[in-house]
C-alpha cells in the first residue's frame, strides 16, 4: 500500500517533484550507486530512478545523488522533467553516474497556463513559450524588447526608437479595441497586472493567444495573456551566476541634409533676400553621439532539503546615442519556495526596481506653443545649417527659417526631463494538499508603482520654454497601488483512462491610483531646475486626481483527457467590476477547446515519421474592461474662468449618466494543428483565429455636440471590429551529432483588422501629426477597411503649366511646378477643378501583410552563433519628417536640389516654395524591411579548463545588433511610431500607426558578453 | 470521518482569511463632481455661470477659432502667412466646406458655453434663497446664453436651440433647427431677463450689468432693423452713462493696453485673459495671430502673421487719425534694428510685407510671453464707443440728418482726435440720411477696425457685393455669393449626427 501510493506520485511528476527524497529498499543483490547531473554538470535533486518495468525506484538527493538495490541484469531508467529520459542497463558495475540531456522535443515540457500548468502535449489552446536563452540572446533594458521576432502572433514595438528607458508596446493577434488598450495582461509569478522583471531573472515566458487560454482571465484576457515564470533555486548545490556585458551604440542612419550654402542657395529660390547665415552646421553630429548600454547581474540560488531559493540584483545603464540622455536601473528579485510539511508549501516573490531616466525633448506632440521646437531630432534635421548654437550676442541662435523654434543643441543640452520610477511587488503564497489530488492555493499581493516627473526649461531657450515665458519647470508625482487576493483549488483525479483536473477559485483586486502636478513660469533664476516651484512668477494651474477601481472575481476550469488522445478544456470566469456602469456590474466569460492527439491513435502510434500530430480547436469569450473609473457617471468638470483679473472657481457639465456601459467583448475561435516529424526534429504549429470584438467603447460621434457637454462624445458600447489571422511558427533540428549542432525556428504571421462597425456607420477622422502643422486629419476609421488607414491627398506629380490632365487639379493659385493631386468627385460624382480639403481621400494602410522571425543557432564545439533576423512586408509608412522638409520652411534632405524648375521639368519634386504642411501620398512610402536583429558568437570554455579556474561555466561572446537592415524606405528607419497629440496612448497605439516623425533614433550596438556560473 | 472534519475546517479557515474586501462595487468618485449634489447656494450658482465665462476665453471661442474666423470674414484683414492652414484660408476666400475645422472648432465650444449656463439656470431651481438675490446671479446666466445665442443666429441663422440641460440625449440630440427668429425672440427674452434683474454696476466688467443687457439689446434689434427699440435701448445707456458708470476712455490707446484697461469705464462686457492658462483654456492667440513673424519690438516672441489687414486699409486711413496708430504697427524690430513693414518677409520667410494689427500686441501686459499667449488683455465684447455709433445709426434710421445723431459720432471723433492733437477726424454736421448712413458705417469701420464686428455690419447691411468686389479693400472675392456666403455652413458632421438638421443654402 505504501508502495504503491509511493509509485503512484512517481507517474505523477508534478506531484512526485514535491516530496523529495524518499528512499526504500526492496531486498535485491547489489547496491549501486551514483550521480545524476545535467549536461552543465549541475547535480539534477528528485530525478526519477526506477528499476524498468517495475514499481521500485527512488529519487535522487539534493546532491542529485542515489542509491539503489538492483539485481544485476536489470534495467535502470532515469528520468526529469524536461529531460531525456535514459536506460541503463546494468552488467555488474556499482557506480553509475548519468548525464540528462534537455529533452529536444519539449513535448513534455510544462508549460504555465493561467493558475496551474499543463504539459505541453495536453494543451488545447493557443499559446506560444520563449525561453530564457532567446530573452537573453542580446541585452535588452525591457523583458518585453527581447519578445519581439520571437513569437508568431506577437507584435513588439518600441514607442520611441532607440530612446532610453522608451515604453514597449506588446500586441498579440492585432488590435482589438479602437479606445481601450490593446496591450496584453502580465502576469509574473502568479501576480496579475504586473510589471516584467529583467530578462536575466525570468525562466520562461508563455504568450496565451486564444480565448481559451485566456479567458480565466475573464475581462482582463481580451489582448491576451503574457505569463512570466521567474526564475528559482533548485535543491542541491548553491549556484552563483555573474552575467556582465557592454555594448557599444550608435544610430543606425542619418539623413543627408543640405549644407549651408546649399541651404542658402535653396531659400533664396524662395525669398530672394534670404541672407545666408555665418556658420555651416551639421546639427545631427552636434546631437548625435556614441552611446552605450551595460548590464550587470548578479545572482546566486539553491536550496537545502526544504527550502529553495532565487536571489538576484541587477544594475542597467544606458548612454543614448541623443546627447544628455541617459537611463539607469536598479533592480532586486528574491524568490523562496518551502516545504514546511509534506502537505504545505508556502512561498514568497519580493521585486523592486528604481529607474531613472534623463530624456531629451524626442517625438514631441509639436505643439503649436513651440512650433515643434520641443523635439530635437526633428528640429535638428528643420533647423538651419547656415545658423550655429550661438547668435553674434551669445545667445541661444533660433531658426532663420518657418517657425522660430531654438536649436537643437541647446534644447538637448539645457532642458531637463527627468523621470524617477520605482516598482515594488511583494507576492505570498501557501499551497495546502488536502487530500489526495486536492490542494489548495492562496496568494496574497501588493505591488507599487511610485512616478516623478519633472521638466524644465531654461529661459535661455526662448520657444521651448513657450516664448519668453522666462523659463518653465513642470513637476508631476503619481502612485499607483494594486492589491490582490486569489484563493483556488485544485483537484486532480484518474478515472479509468481518463484524467480530469478541475479548478475552482475566487480572486480580488484593488488598484488605486493617485496623482498630482504643478508648474510654474517666470523664473528669477535659471538655477533652480524643477526643484523650486515658488520662485516662478506665474503659477501654472496645479492638478490632482484620484481613481481606484476594484475587481471581484469567481473562476472555474475542467481538463479531461482520455486515453492521451482526447482533450477537453472548458473555463468560465465571473468579474465583477466597480467601474462597470450600474446595470452591468457583473460579466460572465467562458470558453471551451477540443483537442485530438491523432498520433496517438492506433494507425498513426507506430509511424516512424510522424511523431506528433495534434488538433486543436477552442472558442470562447473574453473582455477588455477600458471603462476608466467613474466613467458612467453624470459629472461636472471645471474649467478655467478668470473674473476681474482673478481666477474663480467654475464648473460646466461634462457627461450625462450612462448606466448602461459595459466592457468590450472578444469572441475568438482557434483552430491549430501541431505537427512533429522525425522524433519531432520538425516540429510545426499553425493556428488560424477569427477574433469579433464587440460592444466597443467609442466616443459618440454621432452625439451631437450642440448638447453643449465638455466630453462632446459620451462613451457607449457600439463599434465592432474584426481581426482575422494566421500564425506558423517551425522549429527544426537541423544537424544534430557530437560536435556540431543547427537549429533554425521559424515563425510567420499575419492578421488582418476590419472595422466592422462604427457609430451610425459614421466615419471617425483622427489626427496624429505634430501641432504644429495645423492638420486636423492624418488617419480614418471606416467600416470595411483597416483600423486607421492614412487619410489625406492623392499625388500625381508636377504639374506642368497648362490644361490640367484629366481628374487631376492643384490648390488654387497654383502654377506650372507645383503639386498636382486627384480631384475627388464629390457624392454627386462631380468634380470642382479645385484641390480642397474635400478632395482627400485614403492614401495608404500601415498595417504589415506579415511579419516573420528567423532564428538560427549553430553549435560546434564549445562555440555558439545566434543569427537572429526579423522582418516586415507590407505595410505603409507616412514620411512626416519629409512633409516638413519639403515645406521650404526648413533645411530639406539633399534630394531638393532635383526640384522642378522650367529647364528640369522631369522630376518628382515640385519647385522651391513654401507650401503649407499637407498629408498626401507623396509621402507614402513601403515600410517592409527585413532586419539583422542579433548576430552572436559565443564560446564556452571546456569544463575541465574553468574548473581549474574553479567556475563551472564561463561563457564569452561577441554580437551585434541591427547591424543589417534591408529596407527601401527612404527616412532613417522603418519602425516607425510617431502619434502626434495621442503620444501612443491607447487609443493612438491602435489607430494612428505608422507615422515616422522626430522618433530618437534606432541604433546599432556591438556587444560584448560574459557569465560566469560557480 | 474525524480526519475529514479537520480538512474542512482548514478549508473553510483558509478561505475566510483570504476572502478579503468582498465589495459592493459601487463606485464612491474622489476629485470629481455630481451634478445633483452640486447646487447648494447662490455662490455655486455663480460657480455653474462662471463656467459659462470660462469657455468663452477657451482658443476655440475668443482665444482664436471663432474670433479668427469673424475676423478673416471681413473685407480689412486678409491671410498673411501663405502656408497657414487651409481651413483659414477657406472663410478669406469663401470656399468654406461644410465640414470647415475652424467651424468643427467652435461650434462644439460655443454650444458648451450655452450648456453651462442652461446648467447654472437649472441648477438655481435647486438653491433654497430669496429669489431676487438668485435672479441677480441667474441673470448673468441668461446673458450669457442670450450672448452665445446672438453670435450663432448671426451666423447659422435658424439654430438647434436648447434652454435647458440635457438628460435625455437621444430626445436632444434630434431636435430640429429653430427658425432664427424664434432665436431672436428668445434671444430678446433673456437679455430683458438680464436687464430687470442685473445690477447697474459690477466689480468688472467681466461680468454683465444692466449696462449690458440693454447695450445688448439694442444690438440686436440694430442687427434686425429694429431702429425705435434700438435706438430707445442704447438712449436709455447713453442717459444713464452716470450710473452705469460709462464713460469713453479718453487715450484710445489705453483700450488695448492690458495695464490700464481693468480700470476703463468703457467696456459693456469683456473677456478677461490673465495668463492663468490650462491647455487651451485662457489662451490667447490673437496675439501670434496678428503679430509679425520675428519681430522683437514687444519681447513676447514675435507673432505668426497669419491675420493681416490688407495693404489698402492702411492706406486708405488718414495718417492723422490717431486710431490709425493705435491700430497698426507699420514697423518692426528685427536684429535689434526698426525695420519698415516693406522689407518684413527678408527677416522670415513666412512674413508678410505689410503693416500688422496693433491693438492686440502693443500692450499684452506683463506677463505675456509665448507670442502673446500668456497676455493680459481683456477683449472689450462691446464698448460705449458702440453704444454711441448704435445710437447714431439707429437714429438716423428713424429720422435723418438728425443733430443727436451727429453729436454721438461726434463725441467718438473728438477722442480720436485728442489722441495725437491732430484735426482729423473732424466732427460732422449737415449730412443727408444716406451720407449719414455711410458715414457711421464707415467711423464703426474704424473705431472698431480689427474688434472682430465688421463682419456682422458686412451681414447686416448686406454689403458683400461691394465689399468683396473689385474695389474691395482685399480685391475681388471670386468666390463670394451673397445667396450662401452671409451664412456659414451647418457642420457636416452635425447633420450626420442629426439628420433632423438641414444645410444652409449653397452648401
């Protein structure tokens, strides 16, 4: 009986994994003994010794050390999870010494699913893993950077180029939403809504796509679901790992300005008494420098018979590639799992991280305040070479040309923009078997997220600081606190041939957010920074805000398998929010999958090629919960209103009531087929998804705005939109033997979004271009095309003097060497012979036709190379950066000096003038690229060399990163992400892409690295 | 059995210490405010009218959308800058589309202002005090709706038009245009509400008096041909100027200096910058927009030259006016050097060579920076100069070569002429009905030169053919059809929100 229940949690190795070291004996002839390690030499404690085809065996201590009684003759079998299993049969020795290689087909690799985990044959849902080795493969500052390329499905982009410390935006499977985020839930260690930890720390990542992965998740789940394993100590040895590289950056591209004389020659085609200015200036040298990033990692695990442990510390720093900008971070991780019983286990997760980032003014809004003068990579390619950083006086040059805007070398060099963040997370957790198969979780958790921001601006630089304003500092504070509480059971139970797992839980949130700022202008000094707010004469109006929002939830799941070849999911999750609207306070979300291991069945289970073949299907539903707090209610709001020279209190209403809002609603379906062949050396996965989101939260359009209230469209629940797509993902094992290895994972995807449905069918104009450009409309929303598709005039060339050609016209005024354009009929189908803004029309969609991801890893020896590409096609990218240059009110790229004149009549490019700043197809170019990501070299020293040294790994290499990009665009880069006035704000993340203006700069970095383990 | 008892017991302990903060969910709002809980005193009636006041110094109302809009209507000031937005440029020339943005700007904007002061009405219902001292404040509310509601009727001519707050939004939403005059009559309504029960004076004249509602009044029925009721409303101002505490401001200079105008006893009504700004909220443009492009004589930063007079209305103004100074800047510093406006576009590209606007850049104040953003002008929305000039034109309507009549233009001249000493403009006397006519529209062209209200004479009087011909101050406005062009478009979106609403003539 002892036996056999002993036996029995040894078939059940997530079970079995929990009660360590347990030892019998049965009465056989010789004792052997023995060590079992992993390829690193690393003792492996608990792994499986059972004699073949019997139900005597044991597990190894936390040395990874066994002893066993065994007959002569009979057959050893060694096991871990994660790991090849291997046979030994004996032939009279005594002492056996194994060596467990990581299992290349993964198949039984377990992955972490929402509150428990599954083995990776048994999941029925969509969800893609990347290991520590692809998170670490090049330092990144952001776990989220290191995502990018790796995952069919997953879209990664950085919100500002190459900009220190720039937030990551992650999109599975498209956007889902038009107002609410569509970035996906995070969840570390069980803790929803957290921040990641740094790559170094993090075991794996799992990316659940579909709804049913994600629909315990319930109203959060909508985006998908990023899980992230951290890192934990193994029983056995104490392990010491010191991670350390650098890396050397540069931009990756300038753009070939005019020089001074050239600039000058230019201008005065346009106004002849332009006066050539004194200097001959290259702005991007003087803003541009040789940046660097270095990380350093420090962190030691282990564990003694009932406790385990993970600690690390980790220091980041970058130089930007942008003068004066700079980021720096702290960050701890400690994570401690016990045993106290053999039936309890209690654990915590302690984060916390300080960052600190010093920006530049990059990517501004643009402002009409400051002409865009707040940007320095756009002012430095608009800003006049003729002009250096000083004036005859000293002072602070400003431009000679278009808006007065101040240099960019002394925006970049006396503003200050300093942001301070500091993250906090503390997570406990108990597990309690109840009984057999029965075990109950509890987690307690607290996270923190401190913010201070604070601006300045010198009075030195006359337009940036908004005009004479005598110098303006900014300071803004926000905290946000989460609290949760999750409470679930587990019950796991053979029946016959089939194996049900159920889960029933209960789970509480609370997240808090508490805000202020004030400003002021008008400084006696320029010394104060930020850092003396009263010292400023004028007063800028002070803010302070408060939201807290609470989620209560119920959450249930059923597995069945049967027979290993029939699964079955169903998951259903209750939330309950306080920011849903009276009459909808609750929501019920729930999914179900089927899946069909049919290589498992009689006529495929002995096929030597096929080695795994599996279908998967799944539906269900899934929410987004954008309503902000307090959103459903009737509010005032107060504005500003100054009576007799003093400011007065004043209110005016802002919203009706709407008791009737409620989330957004994704209903997904899934179908995937897995595919292995040749022991799974090919292993191939493809999931087709239709993704319906209803019920979206959009600003009424349609409400009239005569109703007189400051939020002139209320939110209600009534868009659609559609995303629909593909996702292959291959991994091959190319060469595998002794010395030599090659490995190649493959991912492509693509999806496709329609917006199904808007309110009263209405077209819904957007802006993203800087302010200062007085544009109102750069992308639409229209039922039937794409979400955000570019909107403006259609070019068609130079005109050259004369009749105009057929359907073309010019702005009015216009003459031979100006812009020609398609004349759109209007809904009579009559056209006016006149460009106005009637005549726009759509002129391009950023959204890629695919993207792919392209890893291969090739070993021999003790050498490693990692060439990683990733790659775009398709996709338009608006030249903003170009609108501008070739407005004449700026310096211009060099490709001006083909403009047209009457004796260079066949060009592009109209002739020298000023021209107002209008979107139009001229600037539309192809943003496909493909790009050299990371390209790595490593070298690993034999172990009998670094054990000399008394390491047990030493691992050197050498990488670059983005140092190919093939691409036709003709601007610096075509990762392209400039928002105008949204900044990448939800809404703006999903409808206003593929915009390149003022973005800091993508660079390139040569990296050196090395880890050492003892 | 006993075993069992435990384990349930440990469960149910277990989860009665983590089923922490059950909550009802209700949400208790911090830092935000509920319209039924709001009005509990006179003060907060002022509090919900001050709203009103606020919106209006917003930049899609008098901060620039709307004011700009008016001003490039009219036959004086013209486009400077050649690449500002078309959406400008569209109401200079007359090809406005109905889905305009300047228009889109506003019209949201100033159909808030309405909104708020429906809000304060409403809301006064609610305040338990001696209803005479609610109306006073009340009153101030029904001005500004009349206020709003004149300048949209102007406009748009027949008006969706609401008098209370909104709850119901889809019973709102469709209602179809009022007829303007039922505007006017509503209009007239609450402006004598707001007569009856403003005071005769206030602390400023950011707020209305009684001043201001008949001043108001008599506007109106001026702008309807109503001359008698004109005429007997801006009498009954002019003949109580003591108690109104009226009075022309003897350096007409002093009008556009944000230092001295607090405490001018001319303006009926005006708008108060102060350099409090938030956003857009209290920002005024008028400054960069009238401004020149680099100039460095005021020290706020340079203006936009976007809103520039035509070249021949400077020329065809007596040098000897002083207004004619206090309206123009005919030079500029550039480089540290005073430039003449001839030469202006060789220090920015972007200029214009002509002689700017002065009345909004000359005196900002003291904290105006950011080209003229942070000023301190109150904007005078009528001034006892008008009064006068409403008067005169509506006397001569009635009765013509009328000697009262010429003694109000008079008194403006001769504050003209105080300014410089000069003898121009001289005082009139001896003019026929129609000479009379033409005279106070061409001295309110003057006096008024750039205050935004040459438009609405253009409308009234049904000038356009002549303004805007040939002869025109800007040259020929090709596109200028008095069947469309004396109103403006509905908004395009509008009507596709409500499609109950129709489109004005020709659009």
């Amino acid at each position: 009986m002892y036996e056999s229940s002993i036996t029995k949690r040894i078939l059940k190795p997530l079970l079995g994994f929990l009660l360590l070291m347990a030892s019998y004996t049965f009465g056989q002839d010789v004792t052997v003994t023995g060590t079992v390690t992993d390829e690193n030499k690393i003792p492996i404690p608990g792994a499986n010794v059972i004699i073949l085809n019997t139900t005597t065996g044991t597990q190894t201590d936390f040395d990874g050390k066994y002893t066993i009684n065994v007959a002569s003759g009979e057959t050893l079998r060694f096991s871990y999870i994660g790991y090849a299993a291997q046979t030994i049969t004996l032939t009279g020795q005594t002492v056996v010494d194994v060596t467990l290689v990581e299992d290349a087909s993964q198949l039984d690799e377990v992955v972490v699913v929402g509150y428990g985990s599954r083995k990776k044959s048994d999941i029925t849902g969509a969800v893609s893993s990347v290991k520590s080795e692809e998170l670490n493969a090049f330092p990144v500052l952001d776990a989220a950077q290191a995502l990018q390329g790796r995952a069919a499905g997953v879209v990664v982009q950085s919100n500002n180029g190459g900009e220190p410390g720039a937030p990551i935006n992650i999109q599975i499977r498209g956007n889902t939403s038009i107002n609410a985020s569509s970035n996906p839930l995070i969840v570390v260690d069980g803790f929803v809504g957290a921040v990641f930890p740094q790559p170094n720390d993090i075991e794996s990542i799992e990316v659940l796509k579909d709804a049913s992965a994600t629909a315990i998740y319930g109203s959060q789940g909508a985006n998908g679901v990023v899980l992230v394993t951290t890192k934990k100590g193994r029983s056995g040895r104490l392990t010491v790992e010191f991670n350390t590289n650098y890396a050397a950056q540069s931009t990756s591209n300038q753009l070939d300005l005019l020089n001074a004389d050239e600039f000058a020659s230019f201008q005065q085609a346009i106004n002849p008494s332009y006066e050539q200015g004194p200097a001959n200036t290259d702005w991007q040298d003087l803003i541009y420098r040789n940046g660097y990033t270095t990380n350093h990692q420090f962190s030691f695990s282990g564990g003694a018979e009932n406790i385990n442990f993970y600690a690390s510390a980790n220091y980041f720093k970058q130089e930007g590639v942008v003068i004066n900008s700079d980021f720096e971070r702290v960050t701890f991780l400690a994570n401690i799992d016990a045993q106290v019983t053999d039936k309890l286990k209690l654990g915590a997760n302690l984060f916390g991280s300080r960052g600190n980032q010093n920006g530049v003014p990059t990517q501004s809004t643009g402002q009409t305040a400051n002409g865009g003068g707040d940007d320095v990579v756009s002012s430095a390619f608009r800003f006049s070479p003729d002009l250096g950083v000083l004036d005859a006086n000293g002072l602070n040059t400003i431009n000679s040309v278009g808006d007065d805007i101040d240099n960019p070398f002394a925006v970049a060099t006396e503003s200050v923009n300093e942001t301070k963040t500091d993250n906090y997370r503390a997570n406990l957790y108990a597990d309690y078997e109840l009984m057999e198969g029965l075990s109950f979780k509890t987690t307690f958790g607290f996270s923190t997220t401190n913010i201070f921001d604070g601006l300045f601006r010198p009075s030195t630089l006359i337009t940036t600081a908004g005009g004479n304003t005598g110098g303006r500092a900014i300071v803004a504070s926000s905290q946000n606190t989460n609290l949760i509480s999750e409470n679930y059971l587990t019950y796991n139970k053979e029946l016959g041939k089939g194996n049900l797992t159920l889960l029933a839980g209960y789970s509480y949130q609370k997240n808090r957010t508490e805000g202020f700022s004030a400003g002021a202008e008008n400084f006696t000094s320029d010394s104060f920074s930020f850092f003396n707010l009263a010292a400023g004469a004028v007063q800028l109006t002070p803010t302070s805000s408060f939201s807290e929002r609470e989620l209560q939830s119920q959450f249930g799941r059923l597995n069945y398998d049967y027979d290993d070849k029939y699964l079955f999911t169903a998951t259903v999750r209750r939330d309950g929010a306080s920011n849903f609207a009276a009459n909808n306070k609750y929501a019920i979300f729930p999914s179900g999958a089927i899946g069909w291991k049919i290589s498992n069945e009689d006529f495929l289970k002995d096929n030597q090629k096929i080695s795994n073949l599996k279908l998967r299907a799944s539906y269900g539903v899934t929410g987004n919960q954008a309503i902000s707090a307090f959103q459903s209610l009737a509010r005032f709001d107060n504005v500003l209103s100054i009576i007799n020279g003093q400011q007065v209190g004043a209110v005016v209403p802002d919203q009706a009531a709407n008791p009737n809002l409620k989330w957004e609603s994704s209903f997904q379906t899934n179908i995937g087929l897995d595919l292995g062949l040749f022991s799974n050396r090919v292993a191939l996965s493809v999931d087709y998804y239709n993704i319906d989101t209803k019920d979206l939260l959009l600003a009424d359009q349609g409400q009239p705005e005569f109703l007189g209230f400051l939020t002139a469209a209320s939110i209600r629940n009534v868009g659609e939109i559609n995303n629909k797509g593909l996702e292959i993902s291959l991994n091959t094992v190319n060469v595998t033997n002794d010395n030599f290895s090659w490995t190649t994972d493959f991912n492509w995807s693509r999806n496709r979004n329609t917006v199904e449905a808007l309110i009263g069918g209405l077209d819904v104009f957007l802006d993203a271009s800087p302010g200062y450009f007085n544009i109102d409309r750069t992308h639409i929303l229209r039922e039937g095309e794409t979400a955000g598709v570019f909107w403006g005039f259609e070019y068609r060339g130079v005109y050259q003097g004369g009749d105009l050609p057929e359907g073309t016209a010019v702005f009015e005024g216009a003459e031979a060497g100006d812009q020609l354009f398609t004349d759109v009929a209007d809904e009579n189908g009559v056209t006016d012979g006149v460009i106005t803004t009637a005549d726009q029309k759509i002129i391009g969609d950023p959204t890629p036709d695919f993207t792919i991801g392209i890893t291969n890893n090739f070993t021999y020896k003790n050498f490693d190379l990692n060439i990683f590409f990733q790659g775009v096609y398709g996709g338009d990218v608006m030249n903003l950066t170009n609108v501008q240059l070739f407005n004449g009110d700026s310096n211009a790229t060099r490709e001006i000096l083909n403009s047209w004149t009457p004796s260079n009549t066949d060009t592009n490019i109209p002739r020298a003038a000023l021209r107002g700043k209008q979107i139009s197809s001229r600037f539309v170019e192809d943003g496909s690229y493909l790009r050299l990501k990371n390209i790595a070299l490593g070298y690993t020293l034999p172990s009998n060399v670094s054990e000399k040294i008394g390491m047990d790994t030493v691992r050197f290499s050498l990488s670059g990163q983005n140092l190919l990009t093939f691409s036709d665009y003709s601007g610096l880069d075509p990762e392209v992400s400039f928002f105008g006035s949204g900044g990448g704000n939800s809404s703006s993340a999903n409808t206003t892409n593929g915009f390149d203006f003022g973005n800091y700069p993508n660079v390139k970095s040569y990296t050196f690295s090395l880890n050492l383990r003892f | 059995m006993k075993r069992k008892m435990k384990t349930i017991k440990l469960v149910l302990l277990l989860i009665g210490i983590s089923v922490i903060g059950c909550s009802d969910l209700e949400e208790n709002p911090q830092g935000v405010l509920a319209p039924e809980s709001f009005f509990n005193s006179i003060a907060d009636i002022q509090t919900a009218v001050n709203g009103a006041y606020g919106h209006m110094t917003h930049e899609d109302f008098w901060g620039r959308k709307f004011s700009l809009t008016i001003m490039l209507r009219g036959d004086m000031v013209d486009i400077g800058d050649p690449t500002t937005s078309l959406r400008r440029i569209e109401h200079n020339e007359f090809n406005v589309l109905a889905d305009n943005g300047m228009i889109d700007g506003f019209w949201t904007r100033v159909y808030q202002i309405i909104g708020a002061a429906n809000q304060a009405i409403a809301g006064a219902e609610l305040v338990d005090a001696d209803q005479d001292a609610k109306n006073a404040v009340i009153a101030q509310a029904y001005f500004a709706r009349a206020f709003t509601y004149f300048h949209l009727v102007r406009l748009f001519g027949d008006l969706p038009y609401l008098d209370a707050p909104v709850t119901d939004i889809v019973a709102a939403g469709s209602i179809s245009r009022t007829p303007a005059e039922e505007v006017y009559a509503n209009i007239i309504a609450d402006l004598a509400f707001a007569e009856t029960w403003l005071p005769n004076t206030q602390p400023a004249r950011s707020l209305p008096s009684k001043a201001t509602a008949k001043g108001y009044l008599a506007l109106v029925h001026l702008t309807r041909g109503d001359y008698q009721l004109a005429y007997d409303k801006a009498k009954e101002v002019i003949d109580n100027e003591g108690i109104y505490e009226l009075a022309l401001e003897p350096d007409f200079q002093n009008l556009f200096n944000a230092a001295t105008i607090d405490a001018s006893q001319e303006p009926l009504f005006s708008l108060d910058f102060e350099a409090f700004r938030n956003g857009d909220d209290g920002q005024d443009y008028a400054p960069a927009l009238t401004g020149i492009r680099s100039d460095e004589q005021y020290g706020i930063g340079g203006g936009w030259s976007v809103a520039v007079p035509a070249l021949s209305v400077f020329e065809n103004w007596d040098d000897d006016d002083y207004r004619k100074a206090v309206s123009f800047d005919a030079t500029g510093v550039f480089n540290g050097n005073v430039e003449p406006f001839t030469v202006f576009r060789d220090f920015n590209s972007r200029a214009v060579n002509r002689p700017h606007i002065a009345k909004y850049t000359r005196g900002t104040g003291t904290t105006a920076n950011n080209n003229g953003r942070a000023s301190q002008h109150n904007y005078s929305m009528m001034r006892y100069a008008e009064v006068l000039l409403i008067a005169a034109e509506a006397l001569n309507e009635i009765s013509g070569g009328n000697a009262e009549a010429f003694q109000y233009v008079n008194r403006i001249r001769a504050r003209a002429r105080s300014g410089n000493g000069a003898a121009v403009p001289a005082d009139v006397s001896g003019l026929s009905q129609d000479e009379f006519r033409d005279l106070v529209m061409e001295e309110r062209r003057l006096e008024l030169a750039f205050e935004f209200k040459r438009w609405y004479d253009i409308a009234r009087r049904r000038m356009g053919n002549e303004v805007f011909g040939a002869s025109g101050f800007e040259g020929e406005k090709v596109n200028f059809d008095p069947n469309q062009d004396y109103l403006l478009p509905m908004p395009a979106d509008e009507l596709a929100r409500n499609p109950n609403l129709t489109q004005n003539p020709g659009y």
